[in-house]
C-alpha cells in the first residue's frame, strides 16, 4: 500500500474508541478480510486483526498480512511503539517482506529516529524496490546525514519515475529544497503537489513556509490562514502564523494567538516561546524573560527553552546570567551548533575571549560551517595577539557568507587592538 494511502487514512479515521458496531455484520465478511481491507476506522482495523490472528488455520504468508495490517492501524493512531512491534513480528515472521520493513521504517522514524529508520527502509530496498521504500530513504537519509539534499532529491525522483502522482515525493523535494536555503524551488514543488490535489493541507502549508522564506509575508499569512480554515488544530500552522504575524509586525495579534495555542497545547513549549518573542518585539522585556521561567516550572528544563531564555537575557544585557542558562541548555538533549554559537555571543559581549572562541570551535565541531562562528574566532583571535590569524578567520567567514556590514565592525575590533594598518587594509581588500 502506497503512503499517499496512509496519510489519507490518516486524515479520513476517526479518533472514536466505541466497538459497539459488531464486526462481522454479514455472512460474506470475515474478520480478516476487514482487518485487510483497512476502510474502517484505526481501532475496528485492529480488533479485526487482533481477533483474525486467532485463527490457527493461517499461513504464514496470511499472518504477516494481518500483522502489518495491525500495525498499519496501531500507526494511524499515532501509536508508534505498538506498531513498531507489530511490524518487526510481521519482518521476523517473513524477513522478505519489504511492506514489514517500511512500516517498521515509518514508525522507527517516530520512535528511534531518522537513522534507525534509515536502515530499515535500506533492508526494504534491498528487498523490493517500491516508492515508499524509496521515499523513506531519502527523507530519513537526508535528516539523518547519511544524504546530502541532493541525493536524497534525486530518490524522490527515482520515486517519481514510478509513480508521478507520488503526491508525499513531491512534498518531500519541496521540503528538502527549503531545507537546503532554496525557498523558490521548494514554492514550486509545493505548486506541483496542489496541481495535483488543491486541497492538500501539508502542501498549502509548504507553499506558506516558502513564501515566508523569500519575503512575502503577507502571501504567507493567507495560506496558513487558508490551512487553518480546513485543519483549526494544525500546531505548525498555528505557530508559523505567529511567526508571519511578528514578521509583519502585527505583534499584539502574536501576542493573542500565542496565549491561545498555550491554552490549546499547554504542554507543548512553542506557545511560550512565541508568546516571549512576542513580548520582545513589543519592548517588554521583563515579561519575556518571566514567560521562561514560568515555562521551566510547568515543562520541565528543556533544550529550546533554555536556549530562547538565554536569548532573551542576552537582548537585555544581562550577560552571566544569560551564560548560565544556555550552559544549562548545553548539557540537554537536543543542543547543537546553534547553542555552541549563542555561548560564543555572549562570551564575546563579556570579552571572554577565550570562551568564546573555545564555544565558537565547538559549534564548528558539529559539522555546521557557520559564518558567524568563524567571525567569532576572528575576533578572539585579534585580541589574542594573533591578528594574522585573525585575518584568516574573518576570509572564512566572508567565504561561508557573513554579511557586508561586518567588514567595518571587524574593522573596528582591529582599531580596538591597536592594529590600524590592518583595519585600513582589510577596507581595501573587501
């Protein structure tokens, strides 16, 4: 079963636990061919499944069908661990079932991760080649480094080739475009997916991002507008029209809206970060910095938090306090380069400079080839009587794209050295 049927299963079940319907309602049914048939909702799926599995009659080949249709309907509810049971029962029962290893790929994704599911669809592969198994790797390899964008595009591709209405594949490519800094060609895939079907939610939303992305937010607020209109519930939606709203400068608007998704998805920390930056884009500051802690109380220490918190102490100038935080963030699940890089920052406004370019080499230690990381270093290393070096630093910086208006504020930190031929070269050569 192709994926394109998962999400539309998904989307089309509904969420009832009532059984009160009997299963068999005829003498032409049984329960196995309900639990196949996979047109009832998520939970009669699987009783009919659990139920058809009794049979001892089954053979081999009928019982990895029926495991891999339980685990289908354990997965439509967002029960991932339970499907990822269900799938390795069905992959250890025939290990040449390539639907076993895409199912289990789907749900270790949600369970285990990006690089756990990798393998999985790379078994599935090995096996049968198939369009979920092909658009698993390449969404799977990309998030997981073991492809790079290109290479997971031109799976999606291959994919295509298969099936061109491949409406996830699509998707995918546009995704994989944004994430890779492209927003026009990921608008343009979004383009394709709703030539296809106008009213895919994921789809409009996609074209949202890109249209932020390249600057248009007003475009931006009308199609997430237009997703909520169709899915009122749909919590990347809701937090993305904050963000565009705030774009927009409509930050009392952000305001509202984010004490509403607090309300609606009190345990979820996106609603208090939004709700701060909100509050930082309307000058109050002390209210944004108190929305993080009363988030810490009721959430728990948590790695985007801390970081947002230390963020937000930095804009207002407290400068330990705001290394304290983001130590605390360092050592969470979730850190990486960008955490490395904000310690940097605030070392730097400290003039610790020697934490800040021991912060600045970690978060190049990542994998993550920041400009403003190298810069950092070039400062550190201009006030540690290594301006040679320094200089070098700053070429990597501009190489890796650090803006212009940085020439003259490195410029500066030169003339603060003492090294004023320096400086008046550095004009020249940029």
């Amino acid at each position: 079963m192709g994926l394109s049927r998962f999400i539309l299963v998904c989307f089309l079940a509904t969420t009832g636990a009532s059984f009160a319907k009997p299963l068999v309602t005829s003498s032409e049914e049984t329960t196995a061919r309900l639990c196949l048939a996979r047109d009832d909702t998520p939970q009669r799926i699987v009783a009919a499944c659990d139920r058809a599995l009794t049979d001892a009659s089954l053979t081999r080949s009928q019982r990895v069908e029926l495991l891999i249709a339980r685990a289908d309907g354990h997965l439509w509810q967002s029960d991932h661990a339970a499907a990822a049971d269900g799938y390795r029962a069905a992959a250890a029962a025939d290990p040449q079932s390539a639907d076993a290893w895409n199912g289990l790929g789907w749900a270790l994704r949600e369970t285990e991760g990006d690089a756990a599911a990798y393998q999985a669809f790379e078994t599935s592969l090995a096996i049968d080649v198939s369009v979920q198994g092909l658009g698993g790797k390449a969404a799977t390899g990309r998030k997981s480094g073991h492809l790079t964008e290109g290479e997971a595009r031109e799976i999606l591709g291959a994919a295509l080739s298969i099936d061109p209405e491949y409406l996830w594949a699509i998707r995918e490519i546009g995704w994989s475009h944004l994430d890779d800094g492209n927003p026009e060609s990921a608008a343009k895939s979004f383009g394709d997916a709703l030539a296809i079907d106008a009213t895919d939610t994921n789809a409009r939303y996609g074209l949202g991002r890109a249209s932020l992305k390249s600057g248009d937010a007003e475009t931006a607020l009308a199609l997430f507008n237009d997703v909520l209109a169709d899915a009122p519930d749909d919590f990347a939606a809701r937090v993305y029209r904050i963000i565009t709203l705030r774009e927009l400068d409509r930050n009392a608007q952000a305001l509202r809206d984010s004490d509403r998704l607090i309300a609606d998805f009190p345990t979820r920390n996106s609603g208090y970060i939004e709700r701060a930056l909100s509050l930082l884009a309307l000058e109050r500051r002390a209210e944004a910095i108190e929305t993080y802690v009363t988030a810490e109380e009721k959430l728990g220490e948590n790695n985007s938090l801390l970081y947002w918190h230390a963020d937000a102490l930095a804009t207002d100038g407290q400068f330990r306090q705001a290394l304290n935080v983001i130590d605390r963030a360092l050592t969470l699940s979730g850190a990486d380069y960008s955490d490395h890089l904000l310690k940097s920052y605030i070392a730097l406004e400290m003039k610790d400079y020697a934490t800040t370019r021991s912060a600045a080499e970690a978060s190049l230690a990542t994998g993550v080839s920041d400009p403003w990381a190298h810069y950092y270093i070039a400062i550190s290393m201009v006030h540690s009587g290594e301006t040679t070096e320094g200089l070098t630093q700053f070429g990597k910086a501009m190489a890796a794209g650090l803006p212009d208006d940085r020439i003259g504020a490195f410029a500066k930190e030169l003339v603060s050295a003492g090294k004023y031929v320096e400086a008046a070269q550095l004009r020249l050569q940029y």
